[in-house]
C-alpha cells in the first residue's frame, strides 16, 4: 500500500474513532512526514470535530451518509479555497463548514471504505442447532435459559444473544425454561407466530409440515402475536394452549373446539389436559421421551413416526390414513409400534433397506 494510501486510511479510522494505540503512533508518523495533511487534520479535529469517544455504529452510518452526500454535492463545485485557523474570520460559522467540507472531501473515499468495511465486520452471525430425525438436543443459551430440541428441529439465535435482546428463530419442536429478566424479554419468532415471555416453562411445536403451531404453557405466562392473523396479541395462562392455522385466511376470534384436527384458519385456545391416571402432560412427554398420542389420524402419526425414529415411512393403504389412533409408548422400538397400532386396525408393513412399506 502507497504511503499516502495508508495515511488517508489511517485518519479515517481516526475520525472515526476506531484507531489502535499502534495505528496512532503510525499515523503520528506519516503525519510529521507530511506537515501539510498534519495542519489540515488539526484544523478538523479543533473546528469540526469536537466530541470525543468511539461513535455507535448508528453514529458511522449517519457520518457516512454525510460524507458521501459532500462528496456528491461538490463533485460539481469549484474548488474551494485553502483554510487555516489563522485565517478564519469573525464569521467562524461559514468558515467552519467551508474547512470541514475541504477535508471531508480528501477523506471521503478511505471513509467510505472504512465505515462499510466495519459495518460488514459487525454484523450479526447467527448461530444455528439442528437436530437430525431420531433425536433430541439440549441446549443452554448464554442467559442460562434451556431448550430441548425434538427431532428434526432448528434453533438459530445471534452471536450478541443477551446483549441486544434475547431473540431466537424456531422450526420444529422445542421446550423452553427460560431465565427470567424481567427487563430483556425473551422472544420466539416462528413462521406463524411470535412469542414473548419473561421468565416461564413452555412448549412450541412449529413444524413446517403441520396443519398448526401449538404453543404449550406449563408456567408462568407468554404473550403469542399471530402473523397473519391480524396481529393478534394473545396471552395464555399456565395449562394453555394456542393452536394457530400457519395458513390463516381469515382472522378470527380465539374460540374453543373440540377437534384441533379440525382446523382451518382458525385460532384455537384450549386447556391442557393431563394424561389419564398420571401428573404428565402429551404437550411436553417426548422430553421424557414418551410418544404421545391422541386422537391423531394416521397421515399425522406418520410424520411423527418419521421424525422419531429417523426412518422413511410410504403408506399405501389409504383407507388407513385417516384412522385415528391413541395411546403412548416409551422405549418401544418401531416395529414394537407398529404392532401395537395394529390392534386397533389391521395393516400389513415389512421394514426395508431403512424404510417402512404399509400396505
């Protein structure tokens, strides 16, 4: 790099205010070497530029923009006039601007270049948790919230997590225990909805391949906002849950049904019921690894069934699909399942080569 390269990137960094103790030394160096850029820089940095401090990134984006708008509006201009503190007039105002907009002009390009650079160097990295079908996850954020992810999910969430807002991004299955802030919410965004809770225990289930997005409330309280529902603000109590189309048509008013297989661009809020004859819930047992299910057609335990087990299923009996099922096992394997399903409507299978074949 030419030296007058160097010298005109190193006072941008020093303008703005990103220059090392050893890029100082540098640039106080080429600055004894050429006395005329020297004066010129002390002249901006007694008239122009009096703040002091590393500027936010939002203060750089404002600076640039004021650069590169000099730089286009005197690119028609004559040149102006040389300036030096001796020679300012009682006028200072005008000469203020006149002496900035000079070095502005010479600093232009290297600041542009810097600002942009920086700007590339601080974006926001996220970081990404995929699980593969056929198993689970645990993870702790750096807030100390924890998250157990099902199979087949993903969990993204920024390299400044806890710093500028606790925000992650979730498809599939996870169940949170968040730490509570009370002053940095914690927020969910899924393709559906978005959900924003303090300090509470809770189930999302927003797999791209399902009719709905359930969210599961054991304690504490979240505050779920549907897309594209009208923007509607929900808020559950613990033993809850919201059950939202991901295709809503309409907006319509959370009601109660019966039947969430039912639903077609609705939102549904129900109570959460515990599993007969025990103090566990279907929302949350795959964290104890139990497969929970009831009421669900075929066609939907398919997709579970893939999910859990890591297999390829193909079903070609389609009188069977629409079957529904309940029941719940834990440790079972596959074939153990299947058999079980069985009993309630009779099907053939054979397993092969990694995939399930029902006839």
């Amino acid at each position: 790099m030419e030296q007058h390269e160097r010298l005109w990137e190193l006072m941008a960094k020093r303008t703005a205010g990103a220059l090392s103790p050893a890029e100082e030394v540098e640039l106080e160096v080429l600055l004894e070497a050429s006395p005329e850029v020297a004066r010129q820089q002390a002249l901006l940095d007694k008239i122009f530029l009096q703040s002091t401090g590393k500027p936010t990134p939002e203060r750089k984006e404002m600076l640039l923009d004021r650069i590169m708008g000099d730089i286009a509006a005197g690119g028609s201009q004559e040149a102006l006039p040389e300036v030096t503190e001796d020679s300012l007039p009682v006028r200072r105002g005008r000469w203020r601007v006149m002496a900035a907009a000079s070095l502005v002009l010479l600093l232009g390009a290297a600041m542009a270049l810097y600002l942009r650079s920086s700007t590339a160097t601080n974006a926001v990295v996220w970081s990404t948790v995929q699980t593969r079908p056929g198993s689970k996850t645990r993870i702790t954020l750096p807030d100390g919230t924890l998250v157990m992810l099902n199979a087949g999910s993903t969990l993204s969430y920024p390299s400044n997590f806890a710093k500028s807002g606790r925000v992650v991004k979730l498809t599939g299955e996870g169940y949170f225990d968040v730490t509570r802030m009370p002053n940095d919410p914690f927020v969910i965004h899924t393709h559906t909805v978005d959900i924003k809770v303090l300090g509470t225990t809770f189930n999302v289930r927003a797999y791209a391949d399902e009719s709905h997005t359930e969210t599961a409330l054991i304690s504490g309280a979240v505050e779920v906002t549907v897309k594209d529902g009208g923007k509607q603000h929900i808020t559950l109590s613990p033993k809850q849950k919201l059950l939202v189309a991901n295709a809503i048509a309409d907006t319509v008013k959370p009601a109660t049904v019966a039947r969430p297989d039912d639903l077609k661009s609705l939102i549904v809020l129900e109570s959460i019921e515990k599993e007969r004859g025990g103090a566990e819930i279907a929302e949350t047992a795959w964290v104890e690894n139990r497969f929970v299910y009831r009421n669900e057609t075929f066609l939907q335990l398919i997709k579970r069934m893939e999910r859990w087990y890591g297999i390829t299923i193909e079903c070609h009996n389609q009188s069977l699909l629409q079957t529904s099922f309940t029941g719940n096992v834990q440790g079972e394997s596959l074939d153990q399942l299947l058999g079980m399903l069985k009993q309630t409507k009779q099907f053939e299978y054979n397993i092969t080569a990694g995939k399930v074949f029902i006839h």
